[in-house]
C-alpha cells in the first residue's frame, strides 16, 4: 500500500503522469499527431487577433482532443491486456473510447470554425 502523503504524493503522482505522457508519445502515434496539431494550434492561436477567452477556447478545444486521445488509448491498453480474443464489450470499450475522442474533434472544430468566422466573415462578404 503507498504511504506517500502531502508532497511526497505529488511528486510520486506527476511523475506516474509524466511516464505516462512518455508511453502516450512512444505507443501512440495518434498522440503525437495530435500533439503536433496542439501545436499549431498554440501557434495560431497567439497570432490571431482574438480575446483572450476566444484564445483560451482555440487552444482548450485541441487540449481536450490531446487528453481524451490518452484515456482513449489507456481503455485500448487495459482492453489489449485482459485477452486478445475478439469480445463484444472490448470491442464496444474500443468503439466509444474512439467515437469520444471524435466527439472532441468536432468541438475544436466547432469552436474553431465559430471564432474564426466571427472575426472574419466581414472580409467575405
């Protein structure tokens, strides 16, 4: 049983969180795509002339694509450990962990496509 408590305990969990990123970037290339699409993201999202709440969302929306990648792909892993063995719910676990992550895509994609066109749908018209 882990004893660790007050500081101990947080330095012991970010470094369990930092393995974890670094299995994410090795195992998973989905992760690293993504991790390259945050930054661009980032980077356009400071080059934009847009408030700083419409920063935050640009930049949340492709943060939360990046963090349900990594629960996505921990389901994978527990589902690929218990049995290799086709099964109805590994698949389903599989399925919605994916079908989350595509939920995510499509809010950045939303949030995106929303600022973007507030700010520059006076130039289209």
């Amino acid at each position: 049983m882990n004893q660790a408590t007050g500081l101990t305990r947080i330095i012991k969990a970010a470094g369990y969180s930092w393995g974890g990123l670094r299995a994410a970037w090795k195992n998973e290339a989905a992760f690293r795509q993504e991790i390259a699409l945050l930054v661009v993201a980032i980077i356009l999202a400071s080059w934009l002339d847009v408030t700083i709440i419409e920063r935050i969302l640009l930049i949340g929306s492709v943060v939360l694509i990046v963090a349900f990648e990594i629960i996505n792909s921990a389901i994978e892993a527990v589902v690929d450990r218990i049995g290799t063995e086709r099964h109805e719910l590994s698949g389903r676990a599989k399925d919605m962990g994916s079908a989350a992550v595509l939920i995510m895509i499509l809010l950045a994609l939303f949030v995106w496509v929303s600022v973007l066109w507030s700010h520059f749908s006076r130039y289209i018209s």
